[in-house]
C-alpha cells in the first residue's frame, strides 16, 4: 500500500497541474468542454465527447510532421484502448482538403472518428495555438491532461491519464508512469562506484595525503580491477616508484 505522505504528494501534484493553464489553447485543465456533434471525415456525425467514456481528442493539421509523427503514437493508443471505455477522436480543421487529410489518417493506421471543425468553430473557441495538441478528459468533459507534442513516449503520458481516470492506477501509479525512473545495470552502478572512489583518490592525492588516497585507489580496484585511472593512481602515489623516478632524473 502506498504511503499516506506519498499519496499527498501526488494528489498535490495533480492538482497543481489542473490549476495550470495550457500553453497550446485557451482552456485549461479542470474546465469543461461542450459535448456537441461534429461532421465525420467518413460521413455522418459524431460528438466531441462521450458521456460514458474517457475521452481522448486530438488537434492536428495535415503536412505537418509532429502531427504526423502524433498520429502515428495515437494509433499505437487506439490499440491500448481497445475494449474500453474510451471515446477517440482527431480534430482537423475544416479548411484542409478532405484527400489530404484521408491520406494522412491512413497513412498513420488511425482508425477513430475524424472530426471537421467547419470554419474552425471549436478551434476559435477553445483558441487551439498549438498542433499537435491532445486532450484528455472525463465522462463529464472535464479536461484532465492538455498535452502538447513529445517526440518520445506521447502514447504513454496520454495513457497513463486515460487509466488514471478508468481507475485502474492511483494517483501514486500515474505519478511513476509519468516519471519512471531510468533502468539501471549491475555494471553501470559497479563503475559508478569505482568513479566515485578514483575520483576520491585523486582530490587526496593532489591534498599530498597518499596513504588515503592508495586507499581509494585500491577500492576502486576491488570493484573494476582494470581501471586504468586507478590503477594509474596507485603508480603515482607509490613512493618506491617515486624515488626511483628520482633518481633517474
């Protein structure tokens, strides 16, 4: 269970988040958005938002390449939502040819509802600056995530608040997928170590304290024998070498 303290952290978190206004449009997290119908792509109509799911609503433009490459990231989310509660839906402006953007959207391998803002009614109102741009919000249409483009991982930050707002992660599991820590290797943390300790041995070396620093030297090579700074160190700190350089000169 996770701790009380780490779960205030988080909610605090999220709530900062809400509080802030979105770069790429007038409305911020925390507001509503109006659930009204729109004309297909395909033909025929479809709402903004559901009322029975979570929803996911994407602003692009054909021709440009982060709403492509975002099209693209979406479809991989398009499979994640599969067999839940999610509503999706890419918002393109009405002022784009219809072949234009058909080709794009098939290209990507998208297959939600595309919506066409006719004389950029929705993008006026909601004063969308930004593509691409993803919203995602609840049953309600209350806006719980305004996501501009990332090049990296935009498919799990969008999902991540999808199953945020499902239920099926805490806010303490949301805050992890968010900001997962980098994986690291029983080598990579051997060599930090040994840095750490070479590094030492130098800093005491240069202070004239060679007992300490061989000290260091040796601990460096107790974990990566064949470290050449520290096996460079403990060369240098050697008095019987010291004296014999000295005499040679």
């Amino acid at each position: 269970m996770p701790h009380p303290m780490r779960l205030v952290i988080a909610s605090l978190a999220l709530l900062s988040l809400a509080a802030a206004p979105a770069a790429g449009a007038r409305v911020a997290a925390g507001e509503t958005l109006e659930g009204r119908d729109f004309p297909t792509l395909a033909g025929g109509r479809e709402p903004l938002t559901s009322t029975s799911a979570v929803n996911v609503i994407l602003f692009w433009r054909p021709g440009q390449e982060h709403s492509l490459d975002t099209l693209k990231q979406m479809a991989s989310c398009e499979k994640a939502f599969a067999g839940k509660p999610v509503h999706m839906v890419a918002v393109v402006s009405g002022s784009y040819p219809r072949e234009e953007v058909k080709a794009a959207v098939e290209a990507a391998a998208l297959h939600v509802p595309v919506l066409i803002d006719l004389g950029d009614d929705l993008y006026g109102r909601l004063e969308v600056r930004q593509h691409p741009l993803v919203m995602v919000a609840d049953a309600k249409g209350k806006v719980a995530l305004m996501q501009a483009y990332v090049r990296l991982r935009y498919c799990e930050i969008v999902n991540a608040h999808v199953r945020f707002l499902l239920k099926e992660i805490d806010a303490v599991q949301l805050e992890a997928a968010l900001n997962p820590q980098r994986a690291t290797f029983p080598d990579d943390n051997k060599n930090s170590i040994a840095r750490r300790y070479v590094n030492m041995g130098r800093m005491q070396a240069e202070a004239g304290h060679c007992d300490s620093a061989l000290a260091s030297f040796a601990k460096a090579l107790e974990i990566s024998p064949r470290d050449k700074d520290a096996l460079a160190g403990v060369d240098g700190c050697d008095p019987s070498k010291k004296r014999a350089a000295s005499t040679k000169r």
